[in-house]
C-alpha cells in the first residue's frame, strides 16, 4: 500500500493503538473506531507481565523476546515514566521440580534464568518475605511488567499528535465486503455509519472472532475469563513481577498493587445483563495472600476489580496478519497482548505499508487452522 491510503483500525485496545500509532508515522491516513473508550477491553484490566519465559516454541520465543526489546526502547527513551520498568521477575511453585525445569529449558533458550536458594533471593527481589518460598525459587532479572491504561493513553496522545481521527462509542462494528467475501472495503458502526477504507485491522481483542465470523472468517477461540485487582496504595518495597501458587503481583503506578490469579474464576459470574458478580470473599483472600508473601506482611486493600474476557486464540498463539479469506483485513488476536503489544503494532503496520509479508509473522497467520475453502 502507497504511504497516505486510508487504514481503518477497528477496537481501542493497546494493539489497535499501537498499530494506528506506527501507521501514522508511516505516513497512512487512520481511523481508530472502538466499541466503548480506549482501553476499555482487556487492555484496561491486564497484569502486564512482560516475559518470554513460558517455555513457548522457538517463533513465539522470538517474537516474544522482540516484544520486551521495544518496550526496552521505550523506557530508555521515556526515562522517569513510572508506568513501565525491568525490574525482574520471581517465580515459585508447590512442585520443586516444575522450577528446575522452567529454570533448564530458559537457560538452553539464552534466557536469562538463575536458580537461587530462598535466603539469596531478597538480595535480587526486594519486597519479599524469603520465609514464604519454598527451597529454591526462580529469578529472572530481564522481565519488567507495563501499566497498559497508561500506553494506552501514551500511544493515544501521540496518535492524536499525528493527526488520526479517533471514534469511540461506536458499538460493536462490523466489517463492510464485497459480495461472496473478501476484499474489505471499510467498517460500520453499530448505528450505521459507513466508513470506507484501504485495508482495516480487526484488533477487537476478544472480540475478534466475533467481527471476523460476521465476514464468514471463523478463528478457533478459547478466550477465558480473568479478573484483574488493584489495591489501595500500600507501602511494599517490592519491584519485580512475582508469579506464585495462588498469587501473581507487580506494583502499579501510585504506590499500588495489581494481582491476578485463576483459583478463583468459579467465584466470577457474568450476569444476564452483562454485569458481573464477584465473591467478596475472593477479594479478601487474594488480598490476604498479597500481604502474606510480602516483607513486613502490610495490610493489602482491594480498591478495584475488573473481570472480564482474556483474548486467548484457540491454539494459544497469536494470529497476526492479512487473511486469505479477507484481503485487506489484518487480524491481531493474541494472548499475551501486553507483552506483544509493540511489536505486533509495529509488525502489523510494516506489512500494510509496504505490501510484504513480514518474516516474523508468518508462524502466526490464521490460516495455520485451516479454515474455508481458501486455506
Ligand atoms: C487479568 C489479565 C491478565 C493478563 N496478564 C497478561 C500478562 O501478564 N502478560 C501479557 O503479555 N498479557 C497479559 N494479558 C493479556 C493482555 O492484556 C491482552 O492480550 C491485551 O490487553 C489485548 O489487547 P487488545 O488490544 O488485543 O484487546 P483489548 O484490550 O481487549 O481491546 C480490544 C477493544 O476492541 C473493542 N471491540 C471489541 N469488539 C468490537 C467491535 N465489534 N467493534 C468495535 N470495537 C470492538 C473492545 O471494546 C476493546 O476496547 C492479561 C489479560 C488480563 C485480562
């Protein structure tokens, strides 16, 4: 696509915003079109961890790995911005064996692992009471985690500077066709307004296989529920990203904590109005078990809780890149979406631009699942 074409993206979430933003600098004209207000999906309730430690295949490794290097760019060029840091991650489980093996197979991939009996693992990971690990824990001091509302308005500024034209409350859009599928030829708006356009991205998060499926595109989906909690501001001491048996925790801008886990997602119910209802109890304990696995034990508060869907693609692994079955439509429906949220931008508005495939993308196209007849 020549520089200037008209590039519609479609959901406000950190990868639709972080793909318009790299569009824009490309020189592409772009709307931004999103159901509610940016970051209003998963993007606005994500822990954010960023990692490539979960012993994933060599592309998504990679991939993964190009995720962390931009947000490392971003950091260096952004110094004092206190929503975004490295500074380590420490992993534990009930099973000892689980750690060696997690700590084994980073190693062989080049990441950076150790190994550390519990009483060493304070000098690495401030904010931690080394009497809640077990024997050995694992330290990996290249991980950091993002607050995600924050790109998300960081990237909308510049998207704004640039000069794109943002929609919200736009209900849930579909994608305008030609007759008998593909190419795409824009989006519309639940109330009905047409917007015309080169190529859209679908970057609805989990709602992507909903709008592709309205454009007879069907992706495997096996996005979850999820529930992310942030405290009231707590004195913690701690800085990295811990991910334990019943608690995953970072700190979070203003002195708070963001925590996640899955023990609990019976307790979560969505209601027929599409609100949620949440055991209280849950709360209590998640909160508690935050307290019980910092040093000096402070009172944790919960002030937030957003439940919600997770994008999860049906294998786990991105979908990243134009559709056979839709020429002119870009997907980017991803788990992991934090840590992959620059790079997928950046890849994603490189292939509009240019009209060539990127070489990183190609494990990741949809059609790896064989759908319709033009797989
Ligand atoms: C609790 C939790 C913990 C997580 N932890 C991590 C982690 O540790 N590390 C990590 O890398 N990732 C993590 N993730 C995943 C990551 O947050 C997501 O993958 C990422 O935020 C997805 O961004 P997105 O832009 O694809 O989608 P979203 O942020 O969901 O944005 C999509 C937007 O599209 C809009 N939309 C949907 N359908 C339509 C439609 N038809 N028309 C118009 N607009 C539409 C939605 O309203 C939404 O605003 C976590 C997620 C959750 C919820």
């Amino acid at each position: 696509m020549e520089n200037g074409r008209q590039v519609a993206v479609l959901g406000g979430g950190v990868i639709g915003l972080s793909t318009a933003v790299q569009l824009l600098r490309g020189g592409a004209e772009v709307l931004l079109v999103t159901e509610a207000e940016i970051g209003s999906g998963a993007s606005g309730r994500s822990l954010s961890w960023l990692n490539a430690g979960g012993g994933y295949g060599e592309d998504y490794y990679r991939l993964r790995m190009a995720g962390i290097d931009r947000y490392r760019t971003l950091l260096a060029r952004s110094p004092g911005i206190d929503w975004l840091a490295f500074d380590g991650g420490l992993y534990w489980d009930d099973d000892p064996f689980a750690v060696v093996d997690r700590h084994n197979a980073q190693s062989r991939a080049g990441y950076d692992a150790r190994l550390l009996d519990r009483d060493d693992v304070p000098a690495y990971v401030p904010g931690v009471d080394p009497g809640v690990l077990p024997h050995r824990a694992l330290v990996n001091p290249g991980e950091g985690w993002v607050s995600l509302p924050h790109l998300v308005r960081h990237l909308a500024e510049e998207f704004t500077l640039r000069g794109g034209t943002l929609i919200e409350h736009a209900g849930l859009c579909t994608l305008v066709a030609a007759d008998g599928g593909g190419p795409v030829r824009g989006l519309r708006t639940a109330g009905g307004e047409e917007y015309a356009a080169d190529a859209v991205v679908v970057a609805c998060g989990a709602g992507t296989p909903a709008v592709l499926a309205g454009a007879g595109v069907e992706l495997p989906d096996s996005s979850d529920l999820a529930m992310l909690v942030i405290s009231e501001p707590v004195d913690h001491g701690l800085r990295a990203v811990l991910n334990t048996p019943r608690i995953s925790l970072r700190p979070h801008p203003g002195g708070r904590l963001a925590m996640d886990h899955t023990w609990y997602l019976d307790r979560v119910q969505r209601l027929d109005d599409g609100t949620w209802s949440v055991d209280l109890e849950v709360l209590a304990e998640l909160a508690a078990e935050a307290s019980r696995v910092l040093a000096g034990h402070p009172e944790v508060v919960p002030q937030s809780w957003q439940p919600g869907l997770k994008p999860v693609p049906g294998d786990g692994e991105p979908v990243l890149g134009e559709l056979a079955a839709l020429p002119g439509c870009w997907a980017a429906f991803t788990h992991s979406g934090a840590t992959l949220g620059l790079i997928a931008g950046e890849l994603l508005a490189d292939e509009i631009l240019t009209g060539r495939r990127h070489p990183l993308l190609e494990p990741f196209r949809a059609e790896r699942f064989a759908y319709g007849e033009e797989s």
